[in-house]
C-alpha cells in the first residue's frame, strides 16, 4: 500500500469489503473512482452517505457512450471529514434509459436528474418532478445525446445572413491549381472544417 | 383565517433578479407558502457545443458561463485537461493564475456587494462598488486584453506573460482598493438599514448544510469551515498564508460579513503572489490546436469561486474534442433547491436580498 | 431595544465624497485609450498573409471566410485568399492570431464600430482598415499556439556513420512522428509545390490521428516510391510550407519515410495499399528504363490493366536511386521491397536488357503501342582539363554505380572531389567510408552550392573539406599515368550586372597543388540516346540534351513519351515519378479515349 494514499487506500479497502463486487480504485490523491453495477448504486450511495461521510453529493454527471449504447452516470461525492472525492460510476442502458432517483440522499439531485431527464432522455423513478428544466416546448430528440446534431439543427431553424458566399475553401483553391485530385479515402483527412 | 393564496411571477425581468430567470412564488399575504426556480432564458449549450470544438477552442467559451467572474471556468477547464494529460505547469503560471483569481474574486465582491445593497435600497453602493470594479477590470484590460472574458488561463499555464509593469499597478490597486474598504464599512455593513434587512434572514439550517450541497460563503456563513483553497490546495494557495473567515448565524448578514473579509483576505494574497512569484516560463505549450488529441481519462476539479465550490468533471475520449464537459457552479444548487426551501417563510421584500445572498447566477445553472 | 446610532450615521460619510473628481470618463469628450492588448478588431497584414486558412479553421465562431480579394493571386506559396472576419460573429478570443504561421494576422485596440448597414460588419482585415497597422495590440510574436520548431530526426554520429554504409538517419519513433504531424496546419499549401501533387495534409494528417496504413495509402496514391522519396526527396514542399515562415517547415519528408516503413516487407505493403486492379484491357505499352520514372508508368499502367513491359539494362531496378544515391541514404532492402511490390501487383521488368543492344528499339516498338522512355543520363560530363585520362581520374556516377554495386574500387587516402551538386557530395561521403581524406573543390561559394544543405552539413560532420572558389586546372599524373596531384587556382566572385548570380574567376597566379591518389569529377552527366533509330531522332524534338514533351510527357511522336532526368530540369526522383504519373494519364487517354484527333497528340 501506498504510504502517500493511507487514507484513500483505506477507504477503497472498506468500499471493497462491503460491495463485493465494486471496482473501487485511487485516480490520485484525494480521489477515488468507484464502479458498480447499476443496481447496486442506491444502496452503496446510501452507505457511502451514511457510513463513509460521504456528506456532499458534489456533483452528478451523464455522459453518453453512444458506441456502447449506455449512458454512465457519474456521482461526485465529498467528503469532508476523509477530505476525499468519490467519483461512482455506472452504467445504464441507453435504449431503454432508466434509473433510480437519490432526491431521499441528496435532495439537490432532483436538479440533476431534471435535467439529465430533459437533456439525456433519461426517466428517473421516484423523481416526480421530472419537468421542463432549462429547455420549453422542447419537440427534438434529447439535446445532450450524441446523436443530436447541433449544427443541423441550427441549418434547420435558423437562417444565415446573406453576404459571405463567397467563401473558398484553401485546399480546393491550391488542388485547382495543381490538379491534384484527392482520392475519396483521403478526403476525410483534408476536412479541416473543426466542426 | 387563511389568507388567498397568489401566485406571483418574480423576474425574469426584474431588477433584483441576479440574470434573467424566474421564481414562481405561492405567496399568502406576504409570506412565501412556495417556490419554484425557472430557467431557460439563458441556455446557450455551451457543454454541448463544446463537444463539437476541440479542446483549444472550448477555452473561449467556458468564460461565458459567468459574467461576474469567468476565471474560475477557465482555470477549472485548464486544470481539468492538465490532469488527463499529465502536463505540468510552470511554476510562474501558477502564481499568476492565484492572483487572476483572487482578482476575479475582488471584482466578483465589488458586483455582490453593488448587488446585494442595491436589493435593500442602498443606491449609493453600487455605484461606488461598480466603479471600484473597473479599476480591477482595467488589470484585466491589461494582463489579457479583455476586460470580461479574459480567455487567458489555459491549458500549460497562462496566454501571456506579465505586461511591463504590471505588478505595481496591481499593488497600487490593491492600496487603493484597501483604503475602500473602511468607506463600504460605513455605507454598507455599518448601515443600520442593510443590517436590519439582513440579519436573521435567509437563514440555513447549519446542520443540513453539507447534505444540502452548500458551499462557499453561504456555508461559511453558517460557521463550517470549508474552503477548497484549503481543502484540496490548488496552483500555489498551499504556499500562501491566509485565513478562512466564518461567521455564524447562516444568514444575510453572515454570508454578506464572510465575504466582506475574504476582500482582505484576497488583498494579501496578490501581494504576496506578486512577492513571491518566480521568474521563467508562463506556458508550457500544447501541441498545435488542430491537432491535439487529449488521452483518453477523466477529472474532477474544484476551484473555490467568489460563490463556492465551482466543480467541472470532464471526460477525454482520446479524440480532438471533449466527450464532455460537466459544469457544476454553486448556483446550480444554490439557486435550485436551496433557494426553493429558504424561500418558504419568507417575505416577498427579501426575495432578492436572498438570491444576492446566495450568488444565484442562472448563466450557470442552465450553462 | 437598543438604537444602533452607528448604523445610522456612519452611512452619511458618503457625503464627503460631494464635489470630489468624479473617477469616470467624460465620453465622448474624453476617450479611453484601450490597453496595449487589447483584443479588438483585426488587422491582417496582406503581403505577409499566405492565405493558409488556418484562422479560418481554428475560428470556433466560423467568422472567418477566406475570400479572393484583388490584387492577389494563388501563386507557389500562396493560395491568394486572404480572410474576412464577420464582426457579427467573432468573440475577439484571437485563437486566431495565435494560430497564424505567418504572423500576418493581429488584433488591434479600436473596437468601436457603429453602422445601421449590416454588412459593414463583414471586414477584411488589412484591405478596409489599412490604418490598423498603426493600432496592433494583440500579436502573436513569440506567443504563438504553433510549434516552430522541428523534433530531430535522430542520425548517426558522424564518426560512426564513416565507418561503414549503414543508414545515418534512424528515423522517428511512433511518439515523434505523431509529435511532428501535430505540428502541422493542414493547409495543402505546400502540394503546389510538389512536382506530383502528393495529398500532403492528408497523409500528415493521418499520422498525427495515428493512423499510419491510412498514410501509406494515401501516400501511395500517387507515388508508388513512396518510401524512397521519404528518405531521399528533395522536398520542395518543405520551402513553401506555411509554418516555415516563421519556423522549421514541417518534416514532411520524415513524416513520409515513417509512414511507409511501417510496411516491413512487400506483402504488408500490399495489404495496406490494397490497390485496385483493373482486370487486362488488352493494350501493351514498353517501357525502357526502371528507374523512378519508368516504374511509376509501369505501376499505375499496370494498375489500370494495361500490359506493361519495362526494359532495363541493368541487372537490377530503381535507375539512379539504386545505382546512383548511396546506401547509407538508401539501403538495398527498402528498394527492393517496393520494386517487388511493385511486380506483385503486375510490372513485368526485363533486366539485362539494354534496349539499342539486347533488343532494337523497332522490335519494341511493334510489340507495345505505346512507349516511355526514361533513361535517364548516365554520361558524364567531363572536366575537360589535363590528365583526366589518368588512372585514378574517375566520374562520380561510375564511382557511386560501381561501389553500389558492391565493387571495389581503388581510389587511395587522399582524395579531390570536382563539383557541388549531391552528387559531389554523395562521391565524397562514400570516400570517407572508403577511408580516405576528402577534399571537395567547388567553383563558387557554399550557398551557391546546388546541393541540399543538409547534406552539405552531413559531409562536413563526417570530415569532408570543402573548398569553395576554387577552379581546377590540371591533373598532375607520374610516369605510369597515374594521378599524383591536382593544380588548382582560387577564384574571386564577380557580380552579374544583370543581377543574376555572381561568377567566379580565377585569381591570377593564386594557384595550388594539392596531392591526390585520385580525383573524382562530378560536374554533371547527359542521356545517350543513340539507340534511337534516326528517323525517331529526326521525329522528335531534343533540346539542350533534353527530349521535348508536353503537358503529358508525350514527344511529338503520339506514342512516344518521354520524363525523368531527360525531360526535367529538376533531375530529381520525385520529379520523374511526376513525368511518369503525368505520361500515364497521357497514355491512358491515348489508348483508350477513341475520341482523341489531332493524329493522337493530346493537345
Ligand atoms: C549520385 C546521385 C544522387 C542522387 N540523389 C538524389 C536524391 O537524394 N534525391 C533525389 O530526388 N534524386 C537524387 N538523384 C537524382 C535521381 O536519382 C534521378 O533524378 C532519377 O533517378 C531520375 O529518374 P529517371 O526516371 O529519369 O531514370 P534514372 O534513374 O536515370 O534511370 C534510368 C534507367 O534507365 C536504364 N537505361 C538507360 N539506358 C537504357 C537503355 N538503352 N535500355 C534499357 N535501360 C536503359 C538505366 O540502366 C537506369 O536504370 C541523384 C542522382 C545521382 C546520380
Ligand atoms: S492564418 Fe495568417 S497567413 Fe494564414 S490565412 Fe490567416 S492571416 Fe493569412
Ligand atoms: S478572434 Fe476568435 S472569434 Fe474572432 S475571428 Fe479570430 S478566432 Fe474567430
């Protein structure tokens, strides 16, 4: 065991023993990253709260795996006594995007789980106010899922000022002159659009 | 008898709203019975456009979040990636960074204090404290070319070095601004007024306040000492000597005195910053924008802001871009659920008084 | 209750402040000046701009279009855009200054603009504020988010690489070469430059995205000796790359040798490749002479499912990178596995057959319908001075071919090299190898000298002498007519009053004798071309000892084309891979567009 990491390591002890199955290790000093099993969140967060001081629900996180067809929930706990951030995670499937409300924990995470509800799709059971958050009247698929595309959307509702047609693109400009012709294979690496 | 029950659409435009949003309040004669936080009047989704730009180009968006005090986004940003690289910081960057900081948070009191004396019917405030302010901005002006949005810390320490000169302008301001502080004494924390609208008002429950996610000076307010530049020291605070003022009471007045002496608290830290700072590099370059790939990782860093506890957890999927950029500012909780819980009870007149109390700013709730 | 007197009096201090110097500024009477970096509107300094684009690129807002203005061209090094900012649209971040490599782009301290006109909100910096020079504050000098400077190719030592013929570079490693992709902007400007146009961002592009097979494809797309050129190309592109303004060009050529030798051997390089081949269509065309030139023909012809035959005197392929650039830049192994490559995929080469003397150049030309020639020039010039018929008075190119080769060859410790082209220098280097003292004899200056100055520094690490203005005069030989000494006078620069280059003449009587075992000559060589039958020399046209083609390397002959060094000026590789891609569109139009008049001329 790490001398430097006394604290964390023992925290990642007590994690292991009681959820057998956790996948709890030390990112750095102060932080700890915990994985679970989706349905072992409500009960290890509870413990976590109620027994590890993990006090401080610091911050909830989603973030989309598209590729893997998952979201990963992610929630930042503190605390204040171990001076430790507890990064949990899970995985939820995306399809069907379903999960728990911890409001009973922390009741700040009814906020959060708004928002991930508006943003991400996701139904949180047992939050019952899963309302319009940030967004009104909102008809699209959830913003905050990789496969909405921003810049679509905006070519969609939006309307461009009229005056710059005139731009060139700097590669078409130089092949045109040279004749260069770039094979179709390679084009994806010339697009230097950053959008 | 029950009084009728109204209901009551506080903002979004109204002059003691921090930003536009609205508070629905269910209000029994004066008495709030309920609230309701509403945002969307400023949703820019900037987290999701971020996952369209590369890593460089997200730097001059996360300063937009907050207007009052953008440094900590950008710091947070930067010290994010540095983490999922494992790049280091020149020591130099570092304390110019502290002292962009504790600027940031000098200028952010300046608009609290015009904001907070202004909602209880001091004019004079915020026309002195709003003025004081400038002086910082023009530090800012010069340091990084914007008086606003500074775009100026970033990944490997900072865009510019020190123009010449810079470090006694930033001590002449600092004895200016020193010599301010007995004038808002008198106007403002003296003023029988203020205190009487903010004493025993807005009051948090000291026992509930770390489950309910309080932070910055609102918990300090409530007596718990907590201060991330303590807590988990970031750049150079670990090397710099000072305190972290608590006040009891978990109202107005405590939450407005906390802040009243983080100001000098903050003085002392630019001069020593700018005593102690080490010559060298100021930046250790990244590679050419367009083609910085971040490693794949993830990070969850803190930075004690004018209003708490400002968190970002960020996630790099190897690529050009973030696969995302999670902002968490106090507001987010302070102006959701707290808010909607120490509104009940309360009078209609402290709305705002309260909202200022707690640094609710809805460019951060929504992002 | 108590009265809290303070609290009620104290705030009246306020009024001391009465009839005090107010601390705002009386606009519009009085201005304030903005700091001095201040981020405002732009200014672009339009001569230095090279119009690249990068700005636009990096620009998160897209306020920046890059546009054709007048008075600007896209010329060699310049794609004669310039950028107009949307006024509308920037947020004054200047990612896009700091991303400029020419530093052409700043920002400066007006901002103040106020129009009911909508599109006056569109400016291009520079041409509609020509007075923001005056106002620069925001500059990128020395700030700069680009990387100027080159990660180093790792070499040998000099002292080690003396002692043997083993390759001096030693290539990037995966981590530098990605470093070294990253540091490019992606702007193509640079492809002009390339004689064949090579998608230069796409495969750096590739690389710095770490996919490396992608590069080589890409690579391969229009220069089947890729690998060659990535050790030993002459690198145009790398005098016009964008970042060289200001910096170290991006090492393109690096980047490509890293690329394809990630393909260890032929079939790797197959697989990766992966090329189409079209099934036969029935059309033959002869090729004479495998050196670059030829075998791009044969390659892309055979691709293409013509049936093609290459023709090579020698007993190996690759013309004068096999024979003629040394081994210690080109190793035997790497050019033969892309001439195997090469043969999988469908070249047929006939080696030992020098066509004029094997085979008639009538016989070819009844068995193929169309033919290229690429023999290069193999002849050398002479210095046409005393004694240099002597033994121990050789030509470079025999001396290279012959050591190439793996023959021995006499030249003795102390040895004189005449000339300052690589191949002067290759002669040298391979001297020093051969353990002998070197001495190389140049008319002119060491900027003059035509060869690439990094082999010019590699020679002189590895203890090469190089005397400059200095003109030989005779070869001193002993009773057996062998050489002993070569006589030499200085020679002092005379400017051109016609501005060209300065030319050297000899100072009278500053002459010197210096002691050799041999001399070697490396002042230039021409082409042979006696195999041609009369009425084929008669038929086309031959000037200064090079054939006359057009835009698709086809001679006045329909079917004759012709490249390489007896074409081009250039005399390099990539130049005859570029006379070869371009006769093979000439010969595919030729045979298989029906449509061609004007008795098969292609223009
Ligand atoms: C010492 C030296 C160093 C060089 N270094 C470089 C370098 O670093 N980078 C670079 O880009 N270029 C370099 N070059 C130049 C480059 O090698 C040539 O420009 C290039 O090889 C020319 O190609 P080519 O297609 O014209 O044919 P060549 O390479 O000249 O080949 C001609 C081929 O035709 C064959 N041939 C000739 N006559 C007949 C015939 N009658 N029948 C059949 N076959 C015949 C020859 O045997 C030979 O194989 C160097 C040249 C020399 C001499
Ligand atoms: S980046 Fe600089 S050189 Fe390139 S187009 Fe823009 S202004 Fe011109
Ligand atoms: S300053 Fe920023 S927003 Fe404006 S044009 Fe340049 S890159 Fe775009």
């Amino acid at each position: 065991m790490d001398k430097d990491f006394i604290n964390e390591n023992k925290t990642i002890e007590e994690i292991k023993n009681t959820f057998h199955s956790a996948e709890a290790k030390l990112q750095r000093k102060n932080r700890i990253i915990v994985k679970l099993r989706s349905d072992l969140i409500p009960p290890f967060l509870s413990y976590a709260k109620n027994y590890l001081s993990f006090d401080h629900l610091a911050h909830f996180s989603c973030v989309d795996w598209i590729e893997d067809n998952q979201f990963e929930l992610v929630y930042i706990l503190y605390s204040y006594e171990k001076n430790i951030i507890a990064i949990v995670k899970t995985r939820i499937d995306r399809e069907k995007a379903e999960f728990v409300t911890v409001k009973h924990l922390w009741r700040q995470a009814e906020t959060f789980e708004r928002e991930f509800h508006e943003m991400y799709g996701i139904n949180f059971t047992g939050n019952n106010r899963l309302t319009e958050f940030i967004l009104e009247d909102w008809d699209d698929i959830p913003p905050m899922r990789r496969d909405f595309d921003t810049m679509q959307y905006s070519k969609e509702n939006f309307y461009t000022r009229p005056g710059r047609e005139d731009a060139q693109d700097v590669r078409e400009v130089i092949t045109k002159k040279s004749g260069e012709k770039i094979p179709d294979f390679a084009k994806e690496f010339s697009v230097r659009k950053l959008k | 008898m029950r009084e009728k029950e109204t209901t009551l659409y506080f903002g979004p435009q109204h002059p003691g709203i921090t930003g536009n949003m609205m508070v629905k309040l269910k209000v029994a004669g004066d008495t709030i019975v309920k609230a309701e936080t509403h945002v969307g009047y400023l949703h820019r989704a900037f987290e999701k456009l971020m996952e369209r730009r590369t890593w460089m180009q997200s730097f001059p968006i996360v300063c937009r979040i907050c207007v009052p005090e953008p440094d900590p986004n950008e710091e947070n940003l930067a010290r994010a990636v540095e983490e999922i690289e494992g790049r280091e910081v020149p020591e130099r960057a570092k304390y110019i960074r502290v002292m962009v900081l504790e600027l940031s948070r000098l200028a952010a009191y300046f608009l609290w204090m015009g904001g907070q004396s202004g909602t209880a019917g001091l004019y004079t405030v915020p026309q002195w404290s709003v003025g004081d302010r400038d002086y910082i901005l023009d530090l800012f002006e010069e340091l990084t070319g914007g008086r606003i949005y500074h775009m100026y810390i970033w990944a490997g320490g900072v865009r510019r070095d020190l123009p010449e000169g810079f470090a006694d302008k930033v001590l002449k301001t600092m004895d200016y601004i020193e010599s301010r502080l007995p004038e808002y004494d008198k106007l403002m924390f003296d003023n029988a007024i203020f205190q009487k609208r903010a004493q025993g008002i807005g009051v948090i429950d000291k026992d509930k306040a770390l489950e309910w996610g309080v932070v910055g000076p609102p918990l300090r307010g409530c007596g718990i000492k907590h201060d991330v530049r303590k807590d988990e020291p970031y750049e150079v605070y670990d090397k710099l000597d000072f305190v972290v003022p608590t006040y009891e009471g978990g109202d107005i007045w405590a939450r407005a005195m906390v802040r009243r002496k983080e100001m000098e608290q903050s003085i002392s830290i630019i001069r020593q910053v700018i005593e102690k700072m080490p010559g060298g590099e100021y930046y250790n370059k990244v590679p050419t924008p367009l083609n910085w790939f971040v490693p794949p990782g993830e990070a969850y860093v803190k930075t004690e802001s004018a209003r708490g506890e400002f968190g970002y957890y960020v996630v790099s999927d190897g690529s050009l871009k973030p696969r995302r950029v999670h902002v968490r500012g106090p507001a987010y909780v302070h102006g959701v659920s707290l808010l909607e819980n120490i509104l009940v009870g309360a009078n209609i007149s402290d709305v705002a008084m309260i909202m200022n109390s707690l640094g609710v700013c809805p460019p951060e709730i929504e992002r | 209750m108590a009265i809290n007197l303070k609290g009620i009096v104290s705030p009246y201090n306020a009024l001391k402040q009465i009839g005090r110097k107010p601390h705002t500024v009386q606009y519009p009477f009085q201005k304030k000046e903005a700091a001095q970096r201040y981020r405002g509107f732009h200014y672009n300094d339009l001569e230095e701009c090279i119009g690249c684009g990068t700005c636009a690129t990096i620009c998160q807002n897209e306020a920046i279009d890059m546009i054709f203005i007048d008075g600007f061209e896209t010329t060699s090094g310049d794609s004669g855009l310039r950028p107009r900012v949307d006024n509308g649209r920037c947020c004054w971040c200047a990612l896009c200054v700091d991303s400029c490599p020419t530093g052409s782009l700043s920002l400066t301290k007006d901002y103040l603009h106020v129009s009911d006109d909508p599109d006056t909100f569109l400016l291009v910096p520079g041409l509609d504020n020509p007075e923001g020079k005056e106002n620069l504050s925001w500059i990128s000098n020395g700030n700069s988010l680009l990387d100027y400077q080159r990660i180093p190719m790792p070499e040998l030592e000099g002292k080690e690489r003396v002692k043997s013929f083993a390759e001096v570079v030693l290539g990037y490693s995966e981590d530098q070469a990605r470093a070294e992709a990253a540091r490019c902007v992606g702007c193509g400007i640079c492809t002009d430059n390339c004689p064949v146009h090579m998608h230069i961002p796409e495969y750096i592009n590739a690389i710095a995205r770490g996919d490396d097979e992608m590069a080589v494809k890409i690579i391969y797309d229009n220069n089947p000796l890729g690998e060659t050129c990535g050790k030993v190309c002459t690198r145009r592109c790398e005098e016009i790359c964008a970042v060289s303004k200001r910096g170290e060009p991006i090492a393109i050529r690096w980047l490509k040798r890293y690329a394809t030798e990630k393909a260890k051997n032929k079939d790797i390089l197959k697989e990766i490749v992966n090329p189409t081949i079209l099934p036969p269509n029935g059309h033959s065309v002869g090729i004479i002479g495998a050196g670059p030139g030829g075998l791009t023909v044969g390659y892309y012809l055979a691709l293409r499912g013509f049936d093609v035959t290459i023709y090579e005197a020698k007993d190996h392929a690759g013309g004068m990178i096999m024979y003629g650039i040394p081994k210690y830049r080109l190793p035997i192994d790497s050019i033969d596995k892309q001439i195997e490559y090469m043969k999988s995929i469908g070249v047929k080469i006939l080696f030992n057959t020098k066509v004029g003397k094997d085979i008639s150049f009538n016989e070819l030309k009844q068995k193929h319908e169309a033919i290229y020639i690429g023999i290069g020039f193999e002849v050398p010039y002479k210095l046409g001075i005393k004694g240099e018929d002597a033994e121990g008075s050789i030509q470079a190119i025999n001396f290279l071919r012959a050591i190439n080769s793996e023959k021995h060859v006499e030249i003795g410790d102390k040895v004189v090299v005449v000339g300052g082209g690589n191949v002067a220098i290759d002669a040298a280097r391979v001297s020093r190898r051969l353990g002998a003292e070197v001495t190389i004899l140049y008319r002119r200056r060491v900027e003059d000298m035509p060869a690439d100055w990094e082999e010019i520094e590699g020679a002189e690490e590895e203890g090469v002498i190089i005397h400059p203005q200095a003109i030989p005069l005779e070869i001193i030989t002993d009773e057996n007519n062998k050489v002993k000494a070569i006589k030499y006078a200085n020679a002092e620069m005379i400017p051109d009053p016609k501005g060209g280059r300065p030319r050297p003449k000899i100072i009278e009587g500053d002459e010197h004798i210096i002691e050799v075992t041999s001399v070697i000559a490396a002042i230039g060589q021409e082409a042979d071309y006696s195999f041609l039958p009369q009425e084929v020399l008669e038929s086309i046209e031959i000037k200064r000892g090079r054939i006359v083609v057009n835009e698709y390397q086809q001679t006045k002959l329909p079917w004759l084309f012709a490249g390489g060094d007896i074409a081009n000026r250039r005399a390099d590789a990539i130049s005859a891979i570029a006379d070869g891609y371009r006769a093979v569109k000439g010969i595919e139009m030729l045979l298989l567009n029906k449509e061609i008049k004007n008795g098969g001329r292609l223009n």
